[in-house]
C-alpha cells in the first residue's frame, strides 16, 4: 500500500508545520512540486497519437474539460436530515485527474481545468449548517498563492475559476467582512460568483418572523474584476413566496455591487423560480409547522434567482439603474405586515418536535404532522403524570 501523504500535506507539511531538511534549512515548501514541474524527460509531442495529430485544439479542450470537470461522489453522500444537502449539493465535489497522469503532453495542456472547471464552495455559517469538512478562504489562499508562483507567465485568464458558490448566514453575510475575505483572496479570480441565502439562514425563521435583510455588505463588498455574473438566491418555503418575491423586488430596484475596478453589477432580467422538496428534519428536531399532513418528513421550497451583470454606463438604462440603486442600497428590506400576515402561521402549537425519542413515542417519519404532535403530547403527558406519583410522598 501506497504511504503518500495527501497533495497539500506535502507541499506545506501536515498542520502547516516546517519539516527540516539533511542540512538543517528549513525547506521551501514549493521544492518537491518545482521538480515535478521541471519534469526528468524532454516532452514528447505524441503526434503519433491522434489525439494530438488529427483533433483540432478546440476538440481537445472539450474533451479535457469533460474528463476534467468535477461532479459530486454520491458514494459519500451527504445525510439525509441536513440542512445542507439541497440539489446540487447532495454529496462533496471531486476531480478524477487520471487524464493528467497519461503523458506531459497532456499535463502541459490541461493541468489548470480542475482548478479553473471545480465549483469551489463556501459556508459563511455556523458549524451546524455546513458540512465536516469544507474549504476555508485561508485554506484557498495557500493553494491560489501556490498556482500563481507555479505559473506566473501563464496568463491570468487561463487560471480563472468559472464558479465560486457561497452559502451565508445572514447574521455573517450582513457586515461584509466575511464575504470580503473570500472574494480578495489573492490571485483568486472567480468568473461567476453565487451567493445563496437558504431557509434556514434567515433571520429568526425558526419562529416565522416576517423575512428581512440589513444591507451593510452591499456597500462593504468589493467582487474581483474576474467576475462578469453575480447571481443572488434567496429561498424560503413554498409558502412564503409572497415574502421572498417582495424581497427580491426591492433588491433589484435598489441593490448594485461594486467590482475592483468600480464597474458596477446591477440586475436588469426578469428573475427566475426554483421550487424543491426536502426533508424536515436537521439538528434532531422535525419541523412539524411547515409540512403538509399529506406528506409527512419533507417541506417545500421556494427559491428566487438575481442575475447582476456589469452595468455598461454608457447606456441610460444601465447607467441610471446603477446610479439610482445607489440612492437606496443602505435601505433594510423588511417584509410589510400585510404580506407577512398572508403567509405565516400563527403560533398555536408545535413548530418543531425534539427527534431523540420518536421510536418510543412511536413516531416515524411517514406519521404525518398532526398525528405526530398528538402522540408527542400524549407521550409527555404521561411521562409527567409518571413523574408526579414517583415524586409524591408514600403514608406509612
């Protein structure tokens, strides 16, 4: 069995720390990967290979880009009662890089598209609302510092990544400080860049509060000139479409952003609807309130896209929505009450049930809404009734 240890571990060492060397130096963590970059043997130009002899270039690139592209490894799929496991994001992301192994020649062509093809993701969240292991923007600086000391004379278009995917609290979104450091890692260039406020990263959704969103961080943030489309995703349950579609009105009337070089990205399209269906259940508790009795353990979303462009300012209509939203960006979105009170549910029982003791309560997750309550109830009534005659004092 192999004993390598994995790619970051020998570029950096294990935890960052400093190996020494025979002489006693401390190493430069880039040596070993300069030598494979060097390569022992002259680069073969495989022109007996009709890859290389009869392909144009432009039909090479598509298929290393097929071959290269990740995908996610539902073999470690995410579970099931998470927050976090959505379309898209059933399972972590991975890269088969056999391709790169064959010959130079193919490295030389192609060693940048799993880094440029990947969906690099980010969780501005709490621990809870993220998975186990997730790239951090310290841990992408080492890597994006590294490609470019690698490969300075390769121009900088080559090594920019296509998607960059951040899902935020807002509690974290809203200064814009954390965003910032994941857009102004250096050397990091992201071509598009989606930024997704689920469900369960909204404000007090736990108690139904009507939906809104501070905006420090539209004005805070700065987007790399890389990046060409920003697209806003602000989801809730299916029910409360009225409140996400008045958000997402006001946010296209009055929100723009800023890249490096002060163009700015402003959404002029129409935006578009997703709709989903997950389970109801994350962090042990079962959120009865939000499910239909007809169809019991999952809940259904509604979720709306922004696409934000750069604005031509030039053009008057561009130009005048930039200035415009401007006018308004520091403005707070709340939902008005008379929206808020058409789609939220009036606190008259459980929003949620404790799952640590379904089995005993005779609970599963085909026991629609109302009939779990009912026998959560029962079941502690009982319990406590128990309780009070261990409890009460025995006459002699």
């Amino acid at each position: 069995m192999s004993n390598r240890r994995p790619f970051f571990e020998t570029v950096v060492g294990r935890r960052g720390q400093r190996r020494p060397t025979r002489q006693g130096r401390r190493p430069d963590p880039y040596d070993k990967i300069h030598r494979i970059e060097s390569f022992a043997l002259p680069i073969d130009d495989q022109f007996s290979s009709p890859l290389f002899s009869d392909l144009p270039g432009e039909v090479r690139d598509l298929i290393y880009e097929y071959a290269l592209a990740d995908y996610e490894d539902l073999g470690n799929a995410y579970e099931l009662d998470t927050c976090y496991r959505r379309p898209d994001y059933m399972a972590p992301r991975k890269t088969d890089t056999a391709l790169l192994r064959t010959c130079q020649a193919v490295y030389n062509d192609a060693w940048y598209l799993p880094w440029t093809l990947a969906q690099h993701t980010f969780f501005l969240t709490a621990p809870d609302r993220k998975p186990k292991n997730n790239t951090e923007p310290h841990q992408m600086e080492r890597v994006s510092k590294l490609i470019e000391r690698l490969h300075p004379d390769v121009l900088s278009r080559r090594k920019e990544v296509h998607n960059v995917q951040v899902f935020a609290q807002l509690y974290i979104l809203e200064p814009g400080n954390s965003l910032n450091n994941v857009l102004q890692i250096p050397y990091f260039m992201p071509r598009t860049v989606t930024i997704t406020i689920r469900h369960t990263d909204i404000w007090f959704w736990e108690t139904d509060r009507p939906i809104y969103i501070r905006t420090p961080w539209i004005n805070t943030v700065r987007f790399p000139t890389s990046v060409t489309t920003l697209r806003i995703q602000l989801e809730s349950l299916q029910r409360r479409q009225p409140q996400i579609d008045y958000v997402v009105a006001r946010a296209q009337q009055e929100w723009y952003f800023t890249r490096d070089d002060d163009v700015h990205l402003v959404s002029t399209a129409a935006p578009t609807a997703t709709r989903w269906t997950g389970s109801s259940t994350w962090v042990n508790r079962r959120w009865v309130r939000d499910e239909d009795d007809q169809e019991p353990g999952v809940v259904h979303y509604y979720m709306s896209t922004l696409v934000f462009k750069p604005a031509n300012m030039t053009e008057d209509e561009n130009g005048y929505m930039a200035r415009n939203a401007g006018k308004h960006a520091r403005r707070t979105i709340e939902v008005p009450p008379d929206i808020a009170a058409k789609t939220n549910i009036p606190g008259t029982g459980y929003a949620s049930l404790l799952t640590g003791r379904f089995e005993e309560m005779g609970i599963t997750n085909k026991t629609p809404a109302s009939e779990a309550v009912r026998c959560f109830r029962e079941f502690l009534a009982e319990e406590s009734r128990r309780n009070e005659l261990n409890a009460a004092p025995v006459d002699e």
